[in-house]
C-alpha cells in the first residue's frame, strides 16, 4: 500500500516536484486557513459556489484563466530556462516533454478557453439588454465541469505523473504501446470532463443571443462582440462533438484495448490526427474571433466612432468560421497526404487571410480621422494590430504546402502561434478585461500600472518571439529540449524575453490586487462613455441587470439612448422581475464526475462506476426539481436602482 | 429570464415563456448529436474491412434480427408520435399508456441489441478483436448507450406525469424525449443502411 502511494501514485524524485508539492499544501492550508478564520465559508458557498448568476460565473471564469495562465506561464519559462544555453541541467527530456505538454494543454483549453467564456459571460446578458442567460442552471454546470476538468488536469503532475506526448497527443506516441503509463489518461479524461461544459455553453450562449435580445435588437442591430460570441458559439456546437469523439475512442484505446488509433489490429493512426485537428483548427478561431470582438468594440469605444464597415465585419467572421472547418489538414502537410490534398489544402487555408484582412483595413477604418484616447485597452487593441499582422503574414507562408517542407515542427511554427495566440487572443483577453472591468468590479484598473505592464508584456512579446523565426529557418526543431551551439545567441534572447514578458503579467495580476484597494469608486456605470447596452445599467449591476428593458434602433443602443436623455429605469414600467434561484448541484455533480474521471485515469473501476451511478442520480434529482426561482418585487427593485443611481447625481 | 408568463392557447409545451427557450436548445443540442454521430459514422467507414485475424462481418449479420430491431425501433417511433398526439388532446391516461408502450419497445430493441452483441463476442467478434469490430461496437454501442438513457429518462418521466399531472413543464418534457426518441430513431435508420446492409453486400 505505501509502496504503492509513494512509487507509482505520488510523482518522486524530483526536486522541483518536491517543491510544488509543498506549495500546493502550503497554499490549501493557507486558503482553508484564511477562509476558517474570517468565517468566509458561508459567504463562498451562498455567493459563488452555488451561483447561477451569468456575472458572477463570469468572474469565477476569469479568476481561473489568470491562475491557469500562471501555471503555464512558469512551465514556459521552465522550458525558455533549459533552451538558454546549450546543455544545461535543468530539465531532463522526459520532464522536457511533459511540460510543453501540459504548457499547451493549459494555455489553449484551460486559459485562453475561459478567459474568453468569461468575458462572454460577463458581457453578452448585458450587451442584448438580458436578464441572464437562457439556462442558467446548465451555465453553473459548465463552469463547474471546466473548473474540475482542470483541476483533474493540473493534479496529474504531483499524483501520476503528467501527459507527456504535446498538446496533439500524436497516436502511437499516446497510445497504449509508448505510452503505458496513466499520465495520457488525465489528457483524455480532463478534456472530456471540461469539453462537456464548453459544448453546453455554446447552446446556452446560441440561445441567449437567438433568442433573448431587448426588443428592436435585430441580428444586424447586435454589438460586435455579441457576434463573435454567437459565431463562436456556433462554432463550438460543431466542433466539440468531433473531439467528444476522438478523446473517447483514444480512451477506448488505452484503458479498453480497442483498435482504433493502433498499430496492431488494423488501427489507423493518421485518424487521430484527422479527427484531432478537425476539432483543433476551428478551436482556433474559437479562441481568436471573440478577441476580434473585443477590439473592435475597444477600437470604436476609444476613437469615439462608429465601427466602420460593421457589416463587413459580420460577414467576415462568417466566412472565416465556414473556412475553419476546411482547412485541418495543413496541420500535416508532410505527413503524405499527396500533392493534390495538400494544395487544396493549402488554397482553403489562404483564403483565410481574405476576410481577416477585411477585418484589419476595418478597424484601421475605424480609427481613421477619429479622437484617439489612448487608454490601457486601447493600447492592447494598438498592438494588437501589428503583432497579429505577423502572425498572420507568416501563417500564410505555412500555409503553402510546399514551404512547408521546410519549416514544418520547426520554431517558425511555434513563433507563428505564439504571434497568433498571444497577440490575438491574450491581449484581447487583456484589453476586454480591462475594458469591463469597471463593469464587473465598480472601479477601475489603475492606468499608469497598466501602462507599464503594457510595455513590459508588449516589448518581452517581442524579444521573445521574433527571433524564434530565424532559429525556425536556422532549422531548430520544435520540442527539443537541448539547442545547439550555434542556436544560442538567439535563444538567450528569446529566455530573457520571456522574463520580461512574465513581468509584463505579474503586473497586470498586482494591478488588480492594486487597483481593487487604491482606485475611485466608479459611480456612473459608464465608464468610458460607451456605446452598447452594458454601459446603460449601473455599477454594481443589479443582480436582475435592467430594471426596465430599453428598445433597441441600432448596434449603438446606448448612444442613442445618451442623445435621447432615456434611461434603463423607467419607474412607471416596472414589474416584478422574475430570477431563477442559485443551485448547490452543478457544483456537486460536477465533483462526482471529477471522482468518476480520476478513477477511469486509474483504472480503478470500484471508483468509476459508482461514479457514474452518482451523475445519474444527480440528473434524477434535477428532473424532479420543480424549483420555479422568485420574484423580485417592485419596492426591491426601487430602492436598489434608486441607491445607485442616487450615487450618480 | 424575465416573467413565465403563460398564455391560454396553443400547444401546452409552449405556452410558457421557457417552453420555447429550452425547445431550441434541444434542437440544438440535438445538431451537436448529428454531428457527434456523424463522426463515429465516419470512423466506421474508415476502418470498414479492417478485420485483422477476426471474422469478417458479413458472416455473421443476420438479416432477421437487424430487421426485427428495425422494426422494434420504428413502431416505437411511432407509438412515440401517437403519445405526443394525445397530449396535444390533453388525454393524460392516453399520453402515459402510450409512453409506456414506447418504452416496451424500446426495451424489447435493447434486449435484441444485447443478444446480438453476447453472440458475437461468443463467435470471437469483440470490440478488442480488430479495428472494424472496435468501430462496430462503439458506433452501435453508442446509439444503444442512448437508448437505453432515453428509457430511464422516459421512465422519471411517466412518474412525473402520473404525479403531478399535465403540467406546460412536463409537457414540454415530454415533447422533448419525444424529439430524441424520433432522433435516434433516424440515427438508427442509418446504421441499418450503413452498417447492417452494406455490412452484409460488401
Ligand atoms: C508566457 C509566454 C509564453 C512563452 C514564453 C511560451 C513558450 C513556449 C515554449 C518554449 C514552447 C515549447 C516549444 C517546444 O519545445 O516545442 C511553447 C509551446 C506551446 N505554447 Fe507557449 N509560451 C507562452 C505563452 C503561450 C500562450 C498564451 C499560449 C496559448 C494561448 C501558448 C500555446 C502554446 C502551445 C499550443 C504550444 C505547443 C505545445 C506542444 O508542442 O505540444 N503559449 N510555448
Ligand atoms: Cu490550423
């Protein structure tokens, strides 16, 4: 029993695994602690973790895609560390390939993922004049489920050792042959387990937005960023389900001893890689498209203009999200598809820069002749702009197959994405969250910290980034833990770029611990003299978001709503408002699927199946839940908007 | 949300505010199942002919028993429709009769489906046996998997209409296992034609 807790369940050996060990107790006794003492426990439970409010959701996605930023943040400087200098000690191969692993796993799934539903949470309700979200209680759960996905994820370094074959999770590497421990099997499961809540999210969201807009609020009359969100969620709904999929069929694989992606018994393994990025590449336009969303709205915001070319905007991001679903096999020009495949392939995945670079003329567009105010979120949208371009330009110089050859899993690539996902979708996580958080907080990000984590995030970026293209085409391959003599000077560069870049995020973090202690009391609600409809509600929003629902004539709501003097507090228009009540079961379903997943990892079925048995009476539970939620009356509502908005004058 | 208002006429499912709401989101859930099916599907046809040393499937389809499960699906459909037809005519007893018909049928599907797969693995055809029959399994599996959560989920169901009556709540309810019933009835329709007459040609 000991021996096995401490050979094969606890990882050991390692030094640096020690000391997370450590942390990772110090760090639980130390919230239990703080929790315990200042009696938090009640307050945690009735306020957020049974909360079925889309706002608070939204915060609780947000806190977890910072944490999880910083997970991936320390594994990519461990890795930037090793790739210093040549020969160094620092991390040995295996422990090399288990965390760019778990660095890219985090990043696309557990950071950027809900980063971006957060920002959809906190905003969309708000943007169509919405109470909440159409399924309220399904929104809990998705959470919940992404939480414990993660979680399951991040345990796998300390108990069981973590996956260790890349984020593609390339078959035969993956499979049962090469790869017989259970660390693949935390990939698979914490996928699944988040995937679910992702996939009810893009039906919760599609819903909301086809069907809970203010009156008057036409498709055409929606903000941008409620079009990315409905894009992306459209996205979701067809993309999800594909790795639902191949995640089963690779678990079926390992821990059932099918035959789908083996060497032996007829498998394929080329399957995996055709499934995995038929999923993978339209996931990419699910995290960089509400990023789009969020700059144009940033860019008309703060050049006090209209969008140019709204309606361009629109049709670009349809189209882009039809081609996402055409384009998978560039992942694997070289993998002998032949050249008729690849040049198809190839022409698809070009055509993409068509409508994104409609996309950047409008935005250009918008800024041309208007009055800058060069606040912190417009100063991600400035950036935003050039470093995706490069991004972008040599995407399209991977793009052609035949070049490919060349820089295929070399740094070129990961200099491209980085460009692309750093660029795109993390500083537009950056800007929207600095944009509403006003919104979600009452105040707002001191400006001069966040200048200065700004520069720091932006220039790191760089130094970091730009001269991973020449190692690319000086040939130095993609995951590989040791560089050559000739690769240093460069990779030096690039390591102390990264530091300056993980500053650049250090102070974005103490900004918030800042500005949350130091920074003014917003007091109307509009804190950037906004445009759409979020803007319209005071700051705290009420728990039920409008008091009265305004009528919609364009995608500017609230600047017509400012020439006409019309408020959301019509006080001869209320009614009762009707709010559905916060629910202990999302959370604690989602923890039963969290043991019922650990133990598939483990293999220990007297864990799983009871598991299992544990979701379906959850789902038993929730059928005979006759919970009809309660009425907000009138005199309530009264006196909350006359508070706040009593503040204001 | 705003007031469940309800109003006097039209479908009971959909006089109530959310009745709509969670309608669409059914539908397009039921579009993520398309192509969630879809793609187990395509990982059949890929893997089709992969027997490995394993017996090929046309030696051991039959054509009786793929017809008989068919058929068992296929009237279940339909009962399944008549269900919904009687509450539409407000006819408790009527709805909860037919539900439970719905359910004989579907039970009776599963109880074939179940036998098909014992004597296959007795003739030496199991999931782990090679490719093909990996993808056979998992892809009839799946479906049957579905069946059989729509059997418990029609059973909680018929207890809530027996308890508490026809309410807009559970006649929505009950629209809705009525759309995924329909739909796995189509799913199945193709797995006849995919899997079983082809299987047994080819
Ligand atoms: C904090 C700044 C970051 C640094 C210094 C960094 C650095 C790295 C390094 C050194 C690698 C491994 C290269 C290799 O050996 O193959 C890598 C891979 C990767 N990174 Fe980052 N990264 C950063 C941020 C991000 C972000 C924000 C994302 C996504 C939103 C991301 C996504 C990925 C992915 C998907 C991989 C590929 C992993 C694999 O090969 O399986 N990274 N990164
Ligand atoms: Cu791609």
């Amino acid at each position: 029993m000991w021996d096995f807790i401490w050979n094969d369940f606890l990882v050991t050996g390692e030094p640096i695994i020690y000391g997370a060990m450590a942390s990772i107790v110090l760090a639980t006794v130390g919230i239990v602690f703080v929790l315990t003492y200042f009696k938090l426990w009640k307050w945690l439970w009735d306020e957020y973790l049974t909360t079925v409010d889309h706002k608070k959701i939204g915060i609780m996605y947000i806190i977890a895609a910072l944490a999880m930023l910083f997970r991936g943040g320390v594994d990519a400087l461990m890795m930037r560390t090793q790739l210093a200098l040549p020969n160094m000690n620092f991390l040995n191969s295996v422990h090399y390939n288990e965390i760019f692993t778990t660095h890219g796993t985090v990043m696309i799934l557990f950071m950027a993922m809900p980063f971006i539903i957060g920002l959809m949470n906190v905003a969309v309700p708000l943007q169509i004049g919405a109470r909440d979200v159409a399924f309220p209680f399904l929104n809990a759960f998705s959470f919940w489920t992404f939480f414990f996905g993660a979680m399951l994820f991040n345990i796998s370094f300390v108990i069981g050792g973590s996956p260790s074959a890349g984020w593609t999770s390339y078959v035969p590497m993956a499979g049962p042959e090469l790869s017989p421990e259970i660390n693949q099997n935390y990939y698979l499961l914490a996928l699944q387990l988040s995937g679910i809540g992702t996939l009810a999210t893009g039906i919760n969201f599609l819903v909301t937005i086809l069907r809970m807009r203010a009156p008057g609020m036409t498709l055409m009359k929606m903000p941008i960023f409620t079009w990315s969100a409905l894009i992306t969620s459209i996205i979701i709904i067809f993309a999800f389900p594909i790795l639902t999929i191949a995640l089963a069929l690779m678990t079926l694989d390992r821990i059932f001893g099918t035959h789908f992606f083996t060497l032996a018994g007829e498998g394929m393994p080329m399957m995996w890689a055709n499934l995995f990025w038929l999923w993978g590449h339209p996931e990419v336009y699910i995290v960089i498209l509400p990023a789009f969303g969020v700059f144009s709205e940033v860019i008309s915001t703060f050049a006090r203009k209209q969008l140019f070319g709204y309606k361009a905007m629109v049709y670009a991001m349809c189209v882009i999200a039809g081609l996402s679903f055409v384009v998978w096999v560039h992942h694997f020009f070289t993998m002998g598809a032949g050249a008729g495949v690849n040049s198809l392939f190839s022409i698809t995945t070009m055509l993409i820069a068509v409508p994104t670079g409609i996309k950047i003329f409008n935005w250009l567009g918008t800024m041309y002749k208007g009055r800058i105010r060069f606040n912190v979120p417009m100063l991600w949208a400035l950036a935003f702009i050039p470093n995706f371009t490069i991004g972008g330009v040599t995407g399209v110089m991977l793009g052609m197959a035949s070049a490919d050859y060349q820089y295929h899993n070399t740094y070129f690539l990961i200099a491209h994405f980085h460009y692309v996902l750093i660029a795109g979708t993390l500083f537009g996580m950056f800007a929207g969250l600095t944009y509403w958080y006003p919104k979600m907080f009452g105040h707002k990000m001191n400006e001069k910290i966040g200048k200065i984590s700004f520069w720091f995030t932006v220039i790191g970026f760089n130094i970091t980034f730009l001269p991973q293209f020449f190692l690319g085409l000086m040939g130095m391959p993609r995951r590989t833990y040791t560089i050559e003599p000739e690769w240093m000077p460069l990779n030096l560069l690039s390591t102390a770029g990264a530091f300056i870049l993980a500053t650049g995020f250090v102070i974005f973090t103490f900004n918030i611990y800042y500005s949350a202690r130091y920074e003014p009391r917003e007091k109307t609600g509009d804190a950037w003299d906004g445009r759409s409809l979020e803007w319209a509600t005071t700051t705290p929003v009420p728990h039920y978001n409008f008091a009265t629902i305004p009528y919609v004539n364009s995608h500017e709501a609230y600047w017509d709503m400012k020439e006409t003097g019309a408020t959301t507090y019509d006080e001869s228009k209320l009614e009762p408002i009707h709010m559905p009540s916060y629910k202990g079961l999302p959370i604690i379903m989602s923890a039963i699927m969290f043991m019922a997943s650990f133990g598939l990892v483990w293999h220990w079925f007297w864990l799983a199946i009871p598991g299992l048995l544990g979701v379906i009476i959850c789902m038993v539970i929730r059928s005979f839940d006759f919970d009809e939620g309660y009425h907000v009356p009138i005199d309530e509502i009264k006196r909350t908007e006359e508070q706040a908005r009593g503040r204001k004058e | 949300m705003s007031e469940h208002a309800e109003l006097k006429t039209g479908p009971l499912e959909y006089r109530r505010e959310d009745g709509p709401l969670t309608i669409l989101g059914f539908w397009i859930f039921l579009a993520a199942e398309v192509v969630l099916f879809s793609t187990l599907f395509a990982t059949y046809a890929v893997l089709f002919g992969r027997y490995g040393d394993a017996t090929p499937a046309h030696e051991l389809f039959e054509m009786p028993m793929a017809l008989t499960m068919t058929f068992l699906l296929l009237v279940s459909s339909f009962t399944c429709g008549i269900a919904v037809h009687m509450m539409r005519k407000e006819s408790l007893k009527g709805l909860v009769i037919w539900l439970i018909i719905t359910l004989a049928l579907g039970l009776g599907f599963l109880g074939f489906e179940i036998y098909e797969f014992v004597h296959y693995v007795h003739e030496g055809a199991t999931i782990q046996s090679s490719a093909f029959w990996s993808a056979f399994f998992t892809l009839t599996g799946t479906h049957g998997l579905h069946v059989t959560l729509g059997v418990f989920w029609c059973t909680a169901i018929i207890i809530q209409l027996i308890r508490f009556g026809l309410t807009p709540v559970i006649a929505r309810k009950t629209f809705i296992i009525g759309l995924y019933w329909h739909f796995l009835d189509v799913v199945w329709i193709f797995i006849f034609t995919a899997v079983y007459l082809i299987g047994m040609v080819v």
